[in-house]
C-alpha cells in the first residue's frame, strides 16, 4: 500500500461491508477546481493490487479530462471489486452509497463499465452525490450522445489543422468500434457528407449501422481497417488501439476517436507525430459524456450540455496551436494546458472570503 503515497493522489478510501460483500476504493486525485467527479467501474479484479491500481489511473485521468472540459470538478473514480452479474445487490449499492455520502460532496460518482444508470438510482437512495441517473429520476440518460458529439467537435478542429477547412467532408473516416459512441459518431459524419468504414467484432453493431447507412463501408478488423485508404482513424472501442504496429502502418493523417486511453504505451504520442500524424487527445474529445452528466448537478439540461460540449471543438483546436507553438505532440500540450488551469484556477481558493 505505500503505492499510495507515492502519488499525488489527496484521498484514497476503502470501503467495506462484509455482510453485502461490498469491497470498493474510492480515489479522489484532485480537488483543485471542485469536488471530484468520475465514475464506478465494477470489475472482478484478480487482486486488491490490482484494483488499487486502476482506480489511481482512473482518477487522474479524470482530474485531466474534467479540467479540459472546462468543468468545476475535481478528478475521481471508484472500483467495487467483483463481479456485476453474480455480486451486483440492492444492499451493496446502498453501502457503497453511504460511503460515497460519508465524503460530503468532496466526490461525486457516475456510470462506468460493469455500472448503469438504474445502479446509480440505487445509490441515490442514499447518497446526494450521484450523476448519471435514469431520465425518469431526473438524470442525463445515455452519456454517449454527447460523447460522439464531442468526438464529431474534435475531429473537425483536427481536419480544420490538417486540410484547412472544419469539415469531413470528402475525407473517408474509418471508425472502429460502432457501439453506442461509434454508431452515434457516424450518424455525425454522414450528415457532414464524409466516406465512412467501420469495423466490430459484433455482427449486430454492424448490420444496426448499415440498415441505416447502406453506403457505408465494412472491413474485417482493426488490421484491414487502419490498412485501408482512409483519412482519419477513429478508435471507438476498446483502449490501446494505437500499438507500435498500427502507427507503422496507418496511412490516417489525423487520429480522432472516442475510446479511453487510445496510447498503448508512453512514447506512442511521440510515434505519432513524427510520422506526421495528428493525434486528438482521447480524454479531450471524448469529454462530452463527463459534460452531460456533470450538467446533472445543476439540474439537467440537455441544451446547455450540448452549448458546453460544443466547446471541444475550440479546446482541441487550442490544444494543437499549443503544439505547434511549443513544439511538443498534442497529448502533450494536452496534459500541460490540464495542469495549467488545476494550478491557474485551483490557487485561487487562497483567496480568503468573508467567513
Ligand atoms: N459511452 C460514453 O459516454 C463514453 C464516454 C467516454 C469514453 N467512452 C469510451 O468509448 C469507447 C466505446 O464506448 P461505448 O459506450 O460506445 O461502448 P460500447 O460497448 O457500446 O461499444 C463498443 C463497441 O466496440 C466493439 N468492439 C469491441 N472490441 C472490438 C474490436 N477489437 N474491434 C472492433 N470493435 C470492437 C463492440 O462490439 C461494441 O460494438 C470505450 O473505450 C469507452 O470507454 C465512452
């Protein structure tokens, strides 16, 4: 455990019910622009180690993107160790939820993998501090409305950069991945007039887009997709898409996508642009699901949400400005400009108010 204070993570809490079986770390990586905002994942880790790990990844991860999305709220995220099929209760949710509570809004929780919106109604039941509830208790429903929004905002500033104009259309985007951001993603890109081709591993997701599409195009894999002639690359899947391998061969000018953590390893961003390869940084484009359930805690609007994610497209724009002026990849320019507004923002809470 001394992993812990190694970091610069403020507050990590184990959380423990044995009669429900609950068995959850709640990481808070930063408070500086507000209370810490990042979902649950509920996963059968192998270890507490290995639990323990991930959620300080997570909740930095968050701390950054939330900071670029222009939000007041911190970085956090939390694991419930076990398995959601078999594990998942009424009374474990309800534990987990007095612990979040027990916090006092220093962290607000939300959806994530292996958690929906009908956990987080449960939750709610007793805890103040839940995002990402059903529509029906007055949440934001489906978060990847505005997650492909955001991609769509993203990769317009990105060909604005590479092509001059804020348009796809014309360009061939090749999306992997067409779950419920993928699909959304090319339902934005056809209506801008681009080429698309898609792949998954999920024949449904694909028959799902070509009812709707059948001009759009259909590869068999990442291998054949990012091997084909196209102009932008969106990873919409799973994490690590961009391997040592696939930046060898990708023919993609621009990399824009809404997957989480897109970079396989350290050093990829570096890849990537000196193959001259314009990398939209995942955490700053995909933000538009945190905006939608952030918009929660106000009461929430969708317009208003989609007023605020709208607003990725000028970040990621400034983001490669940064770059270029700075001479550093975009990933890079990301993290500085995250790390600009926590400290910019964060250090004015040393200004003394009236008590
Ligand atoms: N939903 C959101 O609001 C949101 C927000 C931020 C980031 N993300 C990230 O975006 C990504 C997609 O999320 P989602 O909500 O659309 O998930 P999803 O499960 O609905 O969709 C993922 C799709 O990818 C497909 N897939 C899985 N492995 C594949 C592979 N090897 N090759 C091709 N396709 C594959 C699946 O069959 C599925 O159709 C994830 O990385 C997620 O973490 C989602």
């Amino acid at each position: 455990m001394t992993k812990v204070f190694g970091t610069p993570h403020e507050q990590v809490v184990f959380c423990h019910d044995e009669a429900s079986g609950l068995k959850a770390i709640i990481a808070i990586y930063s408070t500086a622009l507000g209370p810490a905002l990042g979902g649950t994942r509920f996963y059968p880790y192998g270890s507490e180690d290995e639990a323990l790990d991930d959620v300080l990844n997570l909740s930095k991860g968050m701390a950054y993107k939330n900071a670029l999305a222009d939000l007041d709220l911190g970085g956090g995220k939390a694991v419930i160790i076990g398995d959601p099929a078999t594990d998942k209760s009424e009374a474990l949710l309800r534990a987990y939820g007095r612990f979040v509570q027990s916090l006092r809004g220093r962290y607000f929780t939300a959806c994530d993998v292996g958690t929906f919106s009908e956990d987080m109604d449960v939750i709610a039941r007793e805890c103040a501090y839940v995002t990402g509830r059903t529509v029906a208790h007055g949440g934001a429903g489906d978060s990847s409305i505005l997650t492909a929004y955001g991609v769509f905002q993203g990769m317009r500033a990105a060909a604005e950069r590479v092509w001059g104009s804020p348009t796809l259309r014309g360009r061939r985007v090749g999306v992997e991945g067409v779950g419920k951001v993928g699909h959304r993603l090319v339902e934005h890109l056809r209506e801008d007039g681009a080429d698309v081709v898609i792949t998954d591993v999920d024949a449904a997701a694909v028959a799902r887009v070509r009812a709707r599409h059948p001009e759009v195009d259909v590869v068999d894999g990442h291998a054949a997709l990012i091997a084909s002639d196209i102009d932008v690359y969106s990873p919409c899947a799973l994490g690590a898409a961009l391997d040592d391998e696939t930046v060898a061969v990708l023919g993609a000018k621009v990399v824009c996508g809404g997957a989480n953590n897109q970079l396989a390893h350290p050093g990829i961003e570096k890849q990537l642009d000196d193959r001259g390869v314009l990398y939209a940084p995942d955490y700053v484009v995909n933000s538009g699901g945190v905006i939608q359930v952030a918009d929660e805690i106000e009461g929430f609007d969708f317009d208003r949400a989609k007023q605020k994610a709208s607003g990725i497209f000028e970040t990621t724009r400034r983001i490669f400005a940064i770059a270029a002026d700075e001479g550093v990849p975009p990933a890079v320019a990301a993290d500085r400009l995250a790390e600009r507004r926590m400290s910019e923002i964060g250090r004015l809470r040393g200004i003394l108010l009236n008590p």
